[in-house]
C-alpha cells in the first residue's frame, strides 16, 4: 500500500503539492536592516526544502514596515530591488517542492518597540505584558490602501519566484482583528454585523487574485474562532467559510487563537477572558484543531488544512484517512530535525523527538502552580524564544542547539529582538 502521506493533492487551480506534509508558518525574525530578506533565510529554507515537505509556507512577510509581528520581519511595501527575494525563492524550492510566501499585517498586535501606535480596526489595546501600544483606527482610504498592498505583496512574490501565496487570516493580526467583534468596534461598512467585518478580508483575497492570475495558488488562514468570551466564534468561521468557497482561493488553514488566547500553541490565556466551550479541543491532544475541522469540512469546498500538534504518523495517517485534512502543517519539530519529513517518509522515525523545556518560572511551564497571567505568558514566550534561537543559529549556518535551555532561549531572543529593532529604527523614520 502506498504511503498516504506522500500522495500528490491536485490544486483547484491547477497546481499540484508532491505530497501531503507542509511546513507551517514560523516567524523567523532573519531580515536585514532594511527589512529585505537575507543569506539567512536562503540557508534556511535551503535546509527545508531538502527535508521533503511537499510546501513550505514563510513566516509573516508584512505588506506595511510600520506594523511587523516583530523586529526582522521581511516588509514588502515599496519597489525596491527584489534579487534578494528571488535568492530566497530559488534556495526554498531547490527540491521540487512548493514555495508559499505568507503575507500579514501585524494590527494591533505590532510591538511597542517597533511601533507605540500601530494600524488596527479600532483603537482597542492588546494589554499583555505591557509590550503592545494604543492602536490608531485605520481610515476608510488606509483600508482600501492595504487591500491594495496585500496584492502587491502577491503579485511581487510570483514575480520572484514563489509558488503561492497565503493570506494570513488568523492569531488576532489585522485581518484577524476585522473579524473579532472585540477588537472592530467600527460602525462603518468595515464593522458590525459578521459580513462587514469579513469584507477586508474577502476583498483582500479579490484583489490578490486578480494581481496572480487564475493558475497561482492562494491559501487562507483562517482561525476557527479566537478562544475568547464574546469573540469570533467557530459558528461565525463556518459562515466565512462558505463565502470563501466562492472566493477562488486553493487551500484553507484551519487555525484559532491570539496573542491573548495562544491556541495556536496549544496553550490557554487568561482564564478570566477565556471561552470556556474551546478548552478540550485545545488542550493536551495532538492534533489540537482536527475537532474544528471535521465541521469545517462538511461547509467547505477547497481543500483544507490542519496545523497544530501533529508529531506522530499514526496520527497524521488518522487525520488524512478521516477526510477531514488534505494537508497537514507541521512546525516546531521541522525546527528541532529540519528533515523529520524526510525521515518519516523514509520510514526511519515515525515520530518527532519531544522537547521538554522549562523555565520553572510559577511552577514550570504552564505548570498547575503558574496561576498568574504574566507567568503563563512568560513560560509561553520562553517556548517561544528558545524556538525563535535556533532558527537563528541555522540561518546563520550553525547547528540547532538542543542543550540551549528555555530560559536562555528565552533572553537571547529578548536581547536580538530589542538589537534588531534598535538597529530598523532608523530604516523605519526613514520611511514614514
């Protein structure tokens, strides 16, 4: 029988994926100065594309510089020279495999170091950690000027080279941010009822269709709901799912989560602000999203794919046999074993080799004890940066280091990230 995992999908529009395995977005924090794309991320989508994911999908490539997810995101929003784009391009699909540039706007979820007023749909403030400023309500013309970017960021990516392109709809970014009724308190054509607040990103995926053409790939990420009480519900996910069916895009992520409630982590936030109906599909369970996606499947018409806790075959084998999952996103472990993919098509592991990592801060990772929020979200980004560590080891061509602990992983990330946007300050007054 053959390996279900390495069967070919066939794209609505026309392109085909080699296989079934994608490696997910993971921010990688590797531009340069200028925010152009580097040696860096050629070495490592270079290294990824040798492990044998049939796509690979960049962290966030943002369509305005004055609003990053963090210091070393590459920007697209000017017509500067796009050589060093076409360099990362050809490293990332030297293997045959798919190249998909995700394309973001941070929102109100910007840092306060690279902007104290980023964009958003209204001027509600991310209180976390005191790291997040006021946002300023974009203006109707701003909107329409950002629809316009996400297309040009698309456009831009084919013309280098990339293969595809998605749409970053999800983890409480802009696009996200229209959707929540938290967030967009407009009043305007832009908020309200669930059609307003779908319209930026339905517009969005118009025009980025109309800029690549028919034959191009887009994909959609999109959150199954935000995990938060009077939030975006999974109820209204499955209505913009239909809409999207008709909106000519050719592969759905199925996601959920935000800064505030870290789903996409399989982690939970606040307890307070938490949506109590989301805890067990989020929690202590491999394929933490494959719930939300049974449902999503029966409203659905493109392909769909699940990212979140996918570590064994036996369970990759389950999703896709299940008909819920066409494609399975997985990350962290391509971080920790670049060609994990490779391996387990070899039949060499069938699974991904866990990382305990703790910081013993309240009680340990997300410990029982760790009843404070700033704790929880402390041992959160400490995850996090020590992830964040290695991909900058093996971008500058050095091996991951697996005895690195979290909390060194942790204020080695803090120190690059406040160096790197210490060093963009400049770039950034420059461009306002």
């Amino acid at each position: 029988m053959s390996d279900p995992l390495q069967q070919p999908l066939d794209l609505p529009c026309g392109a085909t994926l080699p296989n079934r395995i994608c490696k997910a977005a993971m921010t990688e924090g590797l531009a340069d100065n200028r925010l152009r794309a580097t040696e860096r991320h050629e070495r490592l989508y270079r290294l990824w594309s040798e492990g044998g994911a049939g796509v690979l999908i960049t962290g966030n490539v943002q369509v305005d510089r004055h609003c990053l997810e963090r210091a070393g995101n590459v920007a697209i929003d000017s017509d500067e020279s796009r050589e060093d784009l076409a360099r990362w391009a050809k490293a990332g699909t030297g293997n045959g495999n798919h190249l998909w540039m995700q394309i973001s706007h941070a929102g109100r979820q910007t840092p306060m170091y690279i902007n104290r007023h980023p964009k958003a749909p209204s001027d509600v403030q991310l209180k976390l950690l005191g790291s997040y400023g006021k946002p300023e309500p974009l203006t109707d013309a701003e909107i329409r000027e950002l629809i316009e970017r996400f297309a040009v960021a698309a456009r831009t990516a084919k013309e280098a080279g990339f293969t595809g392109v998605q749409v970053h709809g999800a983890h409480g970014y802009l696009i996200s941010e229209f959707l929540s009724p938290l967030v967009n308190q407009r009043t305007d054509d832009w908020g309200g009822s669930l059609e307003n607040r779908a319209r930026f990103l339905l517009e969005t995926v118009a025009a980025t269709r109309a800029a690549v053409g028919s034959e191009f790939p887009i994909s959609v990420k999109l959150n199954s709901a935000d995990f938060q009480k009077g939030g975006y519900t999974f109820e209204e996910c499955l209505k913009v799912v239909k809409w999207l069916n008709d909106a000519g895009i050719d592969l759905l992520e199925v996601s959920g989560g935000s800064y505030e409630q870290p789903g996409m982590v399989g982690y939970q936030g606040d307890e307070d602000t938490a949506d109590p109906d989301a805890k067990a599909s989020t929690r202590e369970r491999e394929a933490y999203f494959m719930e939300y996606a049974k449902k999503v499947r029966e409203v659905a018409t493109m392909p769909i794919m699940v990212t979140g806790g996918f570590r064994s075959r036996q369970v990759m084998e389950a999703a896709l046999a299940s008909g819920d999952a066409d494609v399975l996103g997985i990350g962290r472990p391509l971080v920790t074993d670049p060609h994990f993919v490779k391996r387990l098509f070899e039949g060499t592991v069938d699974e991904a080799e866990k990382q305990e990592l703790k910081l013993n801060i309240g009680g340990g990772f997300l410990g029982p004890a760790s009843r404070s929020v700033t704790l929880k979200f402390m041992n959160v980004f400490g995850q996090m940066g020590w992830f964040y560590m290695q991909l900058l080891r093996i971008g500058n061509g050095r091996e991951a280091d697996y005895r690195m602990g979290a909390l060194r992983g942790l204020f080695g990330h803090l120190f690059n990230e406040y160096k790197t946007a210490f060093r963009i300050r400049g770039f950034l007054k420059e461009k306002a």
